[in-house]
C-alpha cells in the first residue's frame, strides 16, 4: 500500500491505522478526546454560556469503555510507528493518566511528560477549584533503547540559547488563528500552531512523515507543511475535514528547504584548538581572556595548549581549572581581542566549519 501522505483520511481512527503499513511514520500526534466530565451548564458572571465540548465524540459510557478505546488506537499507532518513531499525546487531568498507564502497559517509554502553561487560560467562573492553566503532553519513544530523534541544538536556539524545559509558556488559540463558522468556533478545542510547532522542530526531520488521528481543523497539517515534514490526518466530521482542507492550502511550501534545518553539534566535525594556529587565525603568544569582566587570562603556546601562571593544558582544562570547576567549554570560556571587541574562540571554529563544508 502507497503511504497516503498530506491527504486526510475521512472515516475512524482505528480502521485507517490498521489498514496502513507497519512501521511507516516518524511520529504521531495525537490530541484524543478528553473524555471531560463536566457537569450542568457553565456561565459566565454576565450569564453568557461557555461553549464547552459537548459533541458526541468526546462522550463515553463510562472509563471503562475510554480506556477500551484508549488501547485500541494506541496499538493501532504502535504498530504504524517506526522502531525509532515517537509518540505524543496531550490531555487533559481528565483523561491523561488513564492514556499514560496504558502507553506504558503497551510498552512505550515515557521520555518526557510537557507542562503547556496557557498563558491567557479561561477563568474558573465558579471559583470553586483551582483556574485549570495548563494541559499535559506526554512524549514517548517504542522502547527504552530506540534511538528517537531529538533535535536538541534546534529547540535551544529557538530558545535564546537557553536549554528548553519541560515547561512550556504558549497561549491558546484565538485571534485570526482560531478558526470560525458563522461566528462560532469551528472546533471547540483548536490547539495553537505554535505548540504544534516546536513538537516537530523537537523531534522531526524533514521530509518525515506525522500522523495525526484526531485531525481535527488540521493545526497538525498545517504546521507540517510550514516546517517541510509530511502528515496524515484522519478525521470523521466532514466538517472539520472541509476546514482543515482549506487551511492547509493556504500554507505555502518554502522554497529554501536548507533553512530547515540546523545542523547538530554532535554531527559537525570536530575541530581541534590546533588547527586555528594551523590556520594562522591567532598566533602563539596571543593572550585570551575568560570569565565575567575577563578576570582570567592565559597565553596560548605553539601546541595549542594554554598556560598560566599556575596551569597549563588544553583551552577546557585550563578553563575549568581558573574557574575550579569540574568541566568548562573552552571555545565558549575564552575570548581574543580583536580590535575593540572580545570574541569567543568559538567564532573561530565555525569559521573552519564553514570552510571545510
């Protein structure tokens, strides 16, 4: 069977995971029904009615019947998914623990569970609970051992250089981005482009394929079109199908594929403090700098070692030892004068990268 990339599938879940072919994408997103278990009308101070998820999708008889069904997609996804794909899923205090003890009973391996903090949440108009500000997403891998795609430098740099934490600070859908039917929400619970966004920019390629079984108004469509990557959504009401559709249409392919990607630090080639000498970019006898308001000093010798006056060794040892740290990343730690400017050592070594490519 030929994968039917960026096409939705119209029908249930279940029946068009089955009828793909084994092990065929690299990640699943899914945003299952929450199983909410509200109780009477929920008004506004002003008597306004909240709009809530009352659609027949998101009932069930009772947790027993959620959990059946619960299983039933989530082997249905483990069977699809690559040996090195991943899962994620998001929900609510409602439903996802009920998902996340049976991701593990079916053998995933929980590698991370998210926090989205919204940060614009609807109030708690009752003021009888807490104000509910945040969903959970849980990401999974097939084993312990496979080997997941994670693009850690990409998430940092999206993050001012800053490691991403497992905390996420995103607002809900609204605005222009909330899709609208004769002035009413057309799906009650759109999630925003943006936390679809980094989901992939975490753990995707591009060219690689994400399914998506509750496709809803296709946010997953839509962001994986942006960002190069390939979907399949599967979605029973025509409706949503009808509004995905038209969305994801109007997203333009970029034209540069190369502005993707970001090349791992792990892949790069490694680039010894030597060759910078090699390369005449600093000279022997050149003194660095390191640390705040450059408190430590050191001069390099011709074997590209530093010395100081109480240490010498490699630019990360020495580095770590002025600092009386356990480790230290000299190429980040030192700086060179040049002009009226320090510079770290590492715009050197990206130069050499830049050469070598």
């Amino acid at each position: 069977m030929t994968l039917p990339i960026d096409t939705i599938l119209a029908g249930y879940c279940i029946a068009h995971m089955n009828a793909l072919p084994a092990k065929s994408v690299d990640l699943v997103f899914a945003d299952p029904p929450y199983n909410l278990q509200l109780g009477g009308e929920l008004l506004r101070p002003n008597n306004s009615r909240v709009d809530g998820v009352d659609e027949d999708w998101d009932r069930f008889q009772n947790f027993a019947s959620y959990d059946h069904f619960t299983r039933e997609w989530l082997t249905a996804a483990r069977r699809i998914l690559k040996d090195d794909g991943g899962l994620w899923v998001i929900g609510s205090y409602h439903n996802i623990f009920r998902v996340g003890a049976i991701l593990q009973d079916l053998g995933f391996w929980v590698l991370n569970d998210i926090v989205w903090r919204k940060s614009n949440p609807m109030p708690n108009f009752k003021g009888t609970r807490f104000t509910n500000a945040h969903e959970t997403l849980i990401w999974c891998s097939k084993s312990e051992k496979a080997k997941y795609t994670f693009n850690y430098d990409s998430l940092k740099t999206l993050n001012d250089d800053l490691q991403m934490r497992s905390d996420w600070v995103l607002p809900i859908c609204t605005g222009g981005e909330r899709l609208k039917s004769d002035g009413k929400k057309t799906h009650p619970t759109q999630k925003p482009e943006s936390l679809l966004y980094r989901i992939m920019m975490a753990t995707t390629r591009p060219g690689e394929v994400v399914l998506d079984p509750f496709f809803g108004t296709g946010t997953t469509g839509a962001v994986a079109r942006k960002l190069g990557r390939h979907f399949i959504g599967i979605e029973q009401d025509p409706d949503y199908r009808v509004a995905a559709q038209a969305r994801i249409d109007l997203v333009k392919h970029l034209a540069d594929m190369s502005l993707l990607t970001q090349p791992q630090k792990r892949s790069e080639p490694r680039i010894p403090f030597g060759l910078v000498l090699e390369r005449g970019l600093l000279q022997p006898g050149t003194m660095l700098w390191g640390g705040p308001r450059r408190a430590h000093n050191a001069k390099i010798r011709a074997d590209g070692t530093l010395v100081t006056a109480d240490h010498r060794g490699s630019i990360h040892r020495v580095g770590a030892l002025v600092q009386g740290a356990p480790a230290c990343n000299g190429w980040t730690f030192w700086h060179f004068q040049d002009q009226e400017e320090y510079l770290p050592l590492d715009v050197l070594r990206q130069k050499i990268r830049a050469e070598l490519h």
